[in-house]
C-alpha cells in the first residue's frame, strides 16, 4: 500500500533529531551528519518566511488595532477576540454566520467529494475501451482555474437567462425560475454542485492511484474463497483504501473549509451574506475594511477549528487502522 | 464588494469597441472645446524641466479604460518631456488595495484615478496628498466647474481629488416594450403618478414592467436615489450615526418592495438580470448608471432611451459618482514629477470631452455647456440631473460601510426576506458600531 510504504521507508534513516529510539548511544552521536538538515533548508527557510513568521505576526496583529498604513498601532489585548464572542458588536455576528456557511460548505460538499470520486475511480479502475480518454475527462474541470469556473457556472446557473433555468422551463419545471444563485437552499445546491463538478477529478485521481496498489493476489484469493463482488470491495478494497481515505478526507475538509472564489464569484455572498464563508468575510474586514487585527483573530479562531478537525479526523481513521 | 464592479465592468467590456468608434468620430469638435477650456481651467501649466515618467494608475477596465489610454497617447506624443505610462487594473478589489500598499511600500504611482466617496478614507490613511497648492497653480477654480462635483472633493478642509467627470443614475427605457405596453415610447414616465400609471398598464400586457436588482449594481444605487427623494439622508449631518431607516429610508424601501409585491418586478432578480430583461424585451425600465450607454448601444436592433430618473418621492434627486485626480503620497517626491503630473491632470481634464463621449458628463463647465457635448446623443440626459445628485459621504471607511452593511438592508428587503423597516433598523444598528470604531480609528473626522 502506497502511504505505508512511504512511512516505512521514511522512517529507516532514523536521525536522532527525530527523536526515534535508535541502536547505541556512541553510535547515534557518531553517525551526526548534516546531509538530512541540507536537504531540508530549503524547504525549512520558506516555512518560515512564509508560514512560521507570518503566523507569529498574525498573532501580534490580532492583539492591535492593525492598519498598516496608519502612523499607530493600538494595542488592544484580546478585544478582536473578545468581540468575536460577544454577541452585538460589530463583528460578532457576521463573523459566525461565515463561520456557518463554512460548515454548512463543508457539511455538504466532503461527502459528495469522498463518494463521487471513489465511484469514479472505481469504475475508471475497469478495463475498457477508451478508459485513458474517460480518465482525463473527468480530471479535466480540475485544472481550471476559479474564475473561470466561476464565470462558466454563473451563465449555466444565471436564474434569468442561465443554461439550467432555460432547459428546466422548456421541460415545464419550475416555470424555468428557480432562484440558483439569489435564494437557500438554491445557492448551495449550485455551489457545492459546481465544486463537486470542479474538484471531484483530483480525488478521483488519488483513489485511482490507491486502487492499483492494492494487491491483485487479494482479490484472485477472495474468489477463490468465493467472495462476491460486493464482499470483495468491502472485505479488500474498503481496507486497502484506508491511508488513501485519510488524506483525501482530510485535504477535501480543509479545501471546503477554504473555499472562497465560488462564493465570491456566483453569488457573492447573496442572499444577504448567506454564502459568504469565513475567508470570504475574513479578507472583506482585512483587506477591504482595513481592519486586519480583528481580521488575524478571526483567522486564529478558524485555523482553530481546521485543527480540531483535523485531529478528530487522524485519531478517527488510525484507530480503526490499528483495530 | 470587488465582484459587483466586475460585473458592471465585464458587462462593459462588450461595448469596448463601439464606444472606441464613437470616440474616433469625436475628435475633430473637440479640439477647440479643449482650447478653450485650456485657458478657463487657467491652462498656464507647463513642464519645462527634464523629460519624466510619470505612472497613472486607474481602474478603467472597461469601455472607458482603451479612451483614456487614447487620451493618454495623445497627451504623450504632444509632450516631448513627459511620458506617461498608463496601468489599469479592477477598481476593486485591486486598485483600493494595491494603490495603498504600493504607497506604503514607498512605490506609489505619481497620478491616480479615485472615486469621490473613496478620498476621505485614501487621505485619513495617508494614500493621497492634499492638492489645494496643485489647484491654485492650475488656477483651477470653483466656478469652473458643476458645484455639486467641485465640493465633494473635500476632505477636513482640504482638497483632495481634482474632478474629471460625474457618472450619475439615470433611467433607462426599452421604447419596444413600451409600444407594446401600449405606451407612448417617446414620452418616459417622469412623475410618480406617471410611473405607476404605466407599470400598471404593462402589467395589463402581461409585462414585469420595472426589474427590481436586489444586488448592489444597481438595487443600492436606485434605494439612495429615492431616500435622497424622499427628503432622506444616509448620515447624520458629521457622520456618526447612520439614518437609512427614517421614515423617508422606510418609504423609499417600501416603493422599491411595492414594485415587487404588486408584480410590477419579479422576485429573485439575479445579478444584471433586470439590464438583460430590458435588453431581450422582457422588461421596460431600469434604473441604472451612465455608463450603460455603452451597454445599451452596443446591443444590435435594442429600441432604448434614457431620461432623467423620475421623481418619486418629495424632490428630485439621483445617485452619483466622480472620478477624481488625485496624487499618491511619495516618501521622496521628485519635484519634476510633480509639476509634470499638474499638466498631465489639466490638460486630460481640460480633453474631457472625448472622455464625455465614453459615456461621462465631465466636470469642467465650459465642455459640458460647449456644443460638442450638447450634441451627444445619450450624455446631456444625465447633465441635467447636475444640480441634484448626491454623492456618498466622504468620511473614510464609510464607502465600506455602504456597500457591506447598509446595502445588506436592501438585499433582505427586496428578496421579501425582511419588511423593509426592519430590514434597515438591523443594518442601522450594525452601521453605527462601525462607525463608532472608525472614528476612534481616525481620529473623530
């Protein structure tokens, strides 16, 4: 299996940085060598140029009253946090409603993203005529960038002249008027629709690559055994896709909870700030609004959130793994 | 906010080409308008030093952007000491947040394009310099120009933006659709009594007569014309304290939500679907900014018209902006720089009116009341609203604080979600936290 294998291989040099119990210890100090830490500068120095010191002063930022271009900073401690708990200030509610309408994002479009895609997999794993053709349609959409499927999507879904709408009234449904864009449930319909569109080749790409890992000897047995078709995609493949569903699930969360061009893009954030996700809301108060210390604890709390999340989601999958 | 201008832009960017060719048709009249103008506008600007760069940054992305490059060619080939290079990108997001931290960061532009209501906000931060010694150099005075214009350039005493044009909210009619309503296309419903008479007799026909935009292009911009009508304002007389829901901000907000009740609009109107709707012959009034000329007249076979906007409530009124000259603070300015960006910024203001004829009414008296400007189809329409449009207040972040909180109001009240009087006591109430803070931030105003 292709992520176990990486770990294996990953973890035999064993440097003692690492903190892996290695052999003796006059044999650990005498094996230093700097090769590893070489390799890894590069790396390590845009990690902390563009990760490590940015997040440290995101957090100062978080602590004033930021506006960069004027001559004082104010420092106003936890305030930015604090009135983002405290219902009635200014930011505080839109603030959650963001919050909310990334979740309900979330909610929506990880499922749809984890189960489409496996099936699409699965069936691209057959052999058939014009598999290649079939397999670089569907990772197509995923190349493109935002605006453009944004763009593309805004006509098809337009309520007054879009593609769907125009269709949907030749057939006699809906009177040819349903609201894609400017009502719930519609707006989210068409945003996780059009993502799911969008994203659904690169994980179908990955669960591709994890289906031919596993072992044909596996399933030549089963049938032996006389497993049917069913059994053998739960007793083999489920299994055998574990590491691979840990990381689609968890960069598929993180994606979602980041999504920030199909709102901005198709509906703007409508019906009254609806859809406007937290990025979404969180670049408006930064950078529009100039304030970017309320902006910076607004990102503290989502990082906060994605790292729950993502935690919940490691110690969710490796424990079944080890069962 | 960005993607609404977008929209109106991408929309625009359509009508590039035609509007280029109106251009082209315009250049001889307006030669001697500018000759004249030249010495109104107390034109003795000159540039004697050595040659300079200047970089004019805006954010003429659509129809106007290749016209004021055309301006700007013009400008270079008849100066040999000064070279300006144009760059434009998306007013916003792109220019109101580049234009800052290029500033900051000490690589600021020497000229720029900002809207009216944006100069407050740009000079609190720092972005711009007060121009007063620029404007007494040109000579530049008062009386040259639309007062309404020339006053809205202030900020805190001090003269921030130098006023090329105005683009005001007009109204827009589709004379086929009103024909086929039974209506006289040639005579635009200008009153109240006018409007609804005609609404109800296209509703006769079957006919949504009057679109309703519940987004901010142009749902925001119809909802201040009629507050401003109704004897409303948006702020309190020093801007601390927002007043959308008086009672002239509840009638202006239940006329616009009648419209859609009584079925004169549908419901759920998307992004530009009303300026589609008026395009295809489903709708036949929009209320909409100048720059749908180009729009408009770029459609094939489209029967339209644009008159001032009617009056609906107590007075006449109508929404407007105003691109402004400004120049961007430098830490070490050139003085060269600066004396070159004086004639460049006289002389396109004293051209303007091949920039009027992109689809502007231009700030400067004597183009605007010279015949070559008299004779545009479209443009002299919107002139005539001069002496009652409103502009957004200037006080900084308030711009924000319109197009991100009180418009939200009139969102939720045109998508039937909220009864407009409460629709905009919720918007009031989150505007003056607000602005509670940015006085704080900018030190009262």
């Amino acid at each position: 299996m292709a992520a176990q294998g990486i770990e294996q291989t990953g973890a035999q040099p064993t440097p003692p940085a690492a903190g892996y119990p290695s052999g003796g210890k006059a044999e650990s100090t005498g094996s230093f060598s700097w090769t590893p830490y070489v390799f890894l500068a590069p790396y390590l120095l845009l990690f902390t140029v563009f990760i490590v010191v940015p997040a440290i002063f995101g957090l100062w930022i978080s602590l004033h009253n930021w506006d960069y271009l004027l001559p004082e900073q104010p420092w106003v401690g936890l305030q930015n946090y604090v009135n983002l708990f405290t219902p009635g200030s200014p930011t505080a509610g839109f603030f959650w409603q963001s919050m909310e309408a990334t979740g309900i994002f979330t909610l929506f479009s990880v499922p749809f993203l984890v189960i489409i895609p496996l099936l699409v997999a699965l069936i691209l794993n057959q052999s058939f005529r014009g598999r290649n053709f079939f397999r670089a349609m569907y990772f197509a959409p995923y190349v493109l960038g935002v605006a453009v499927v944004g763009v593309l999507w805004q006509y098809i879904l337009n309520p007054g002249f879009g593609l769907i709408n125009y269709y949907l009234g030749a057939l006699g449904i809906g009177e040819g008027a349903v609201p894609w864009t400017t009502a719930l449930p519609w707006a989210w319909i068409s945003l996780v629709g059009m993502t799911v569109w969008w994203t659904l080749g690169f994980n179908a790409i990955i669960y591709l690559a994890g289906l031919q890992d596993i072992n044909q000897e596996l399933y030549e047995a089963a049938k032996v055994d006389g497993a049917n078709r069913w059994q053998r995609f739960v007793n083999i493949t489920i299994p055998g896709l574990r590491p691979v569903f840990l990381f689609v699930i968890t960069v598929t969360i993180l994606a979602s909870a980041n999504m920030f061009g199909q709102s901005y893009l198709v509906t703007d954030g409508a019906p009254a700030n609806e859809t406007r996700t937290a990025i979404m809301y969180i670049a408006e108060e930064g950078l529009e609004n100039f304030r970017m210390g309320s902006a910076a604890a607004m990102s503290y709390i989502l990082a906060l959130f994605l790292a729950l999340i993502s935690i919940l989601n490691f110690r969710f999958l490796n424990q079944k793994e080890e069962d | 906010m960005g993607r609404r201008l977008t929209r109106r832009e991408f929309l625009l960017a359509g009508a590039g080409a035609g509007a280029g060719l109106m251009v082209l048709g315009g250049c001889g009249a307006s030669r001697d308008q500018a000759a004249a103008a030249r010495t109104a506008a107390g034109g003795g600007a000159r540039y004697t030093g050595p040659k300079v760069n200047l970089a004019f940054w805006n954010g003429f992305t659509g129809g106007d952007g290749p016209i004021m490059l055309e301006l700007v060619n013009q400008f270079n080939s008849e100066h040999e000491n000064i070279q300006v290079d144009m760059v434009t990108m998306m007013w916003a997001p792109d220019f109101y947040q580049k234009a800052p931290a290029a500033v900051a960061a000490g690589q600021g532009p020497n000229v720029a394009i900002m809207h009216v209501d944006r100069l407050g906000l740009n000079a609190a931060r720092g972005v711009i310099i007060p121009l007063d010694g620029v404007v007494e150099a040109l000579g530049l005075q008062e009386s040259s120009f639309a007062s309404t214009i020339w006053d809205a350039g202030v900020y805190e005493g001090k003269r921030y933006g130098i006023p090329l044009d105005t683009h005001p909210l007009g109204f827009y009619y589709n004379k086929a659709v009103m024909e086929e309503g039974g209506l006289d296309p040639n005579r635009p419903p200008q009153t109240r009594d006018e409007y609804m008479e005609a609404l109800e007799e296209l509703k006769g026909k079957d006919i949504q007569g009057s679109w309703v935009p519940p987004s901010l292009f142009t749902g925001w911009h119809m909802f201040t014309s009629l507050l401003w009508q109704f004897g409303g304002d948006l702020y309190n007389e020093d801007v601390t304290r927002a007043t959308v829901n008086s009672d002239a901000g509840v009638e202006a907000m239940s006329w616009m939500v009648d419209l859609v009740k009584r079925g004169y609009s549908p419901k759920n109107v998307a992004q530009d679907g009303d300026v589609i709707a008026l395009q295809n012959g489903q709708n036949a009034f929009n209320w909409n900014g100048i720059w749908m000329i180009n729009v408009f007249g770029a459609v094939p076979e489209l029967e339209w018209g644009v008159a001032p906007l009617p009056q609906i409530g107590t007075e006449k009124a109508a929404w407007a902006n105003s691109h402004n000259f400004v120049i961007p603070n430098q830490p070490n300015p050139d003085p060269n720089k600066l004396r070159a960006a004086k004639v460049f910024i006289a002389w396109v203001i004293e051209s303007s009116q091949k920039w009027a004829e992109g689809g502007q009414v231009p700030a400067l008296n004597e183009v605007r009341e010279g015949q070559a400007f008299e004779d545009l189809e479209w443009q002299p329409e919107f002139a005539k609203e001069l002496p009652y449009v409103h502009f957004g207040p200037s006080a900084p972040g308030v711009t924000e604080i319109n197009e991100n909180i009180l418009y939200t109001a009139v969102n939720e009240a045109v998508l039937l979600n909220e009864e407009p009087r409460a629709a905009l006591d919720t918007a009031v109430e989150r505007a003056n936290k607000l602005l509670q803070q940015n006085q704080q931030k900018y030190g009262g105003y």
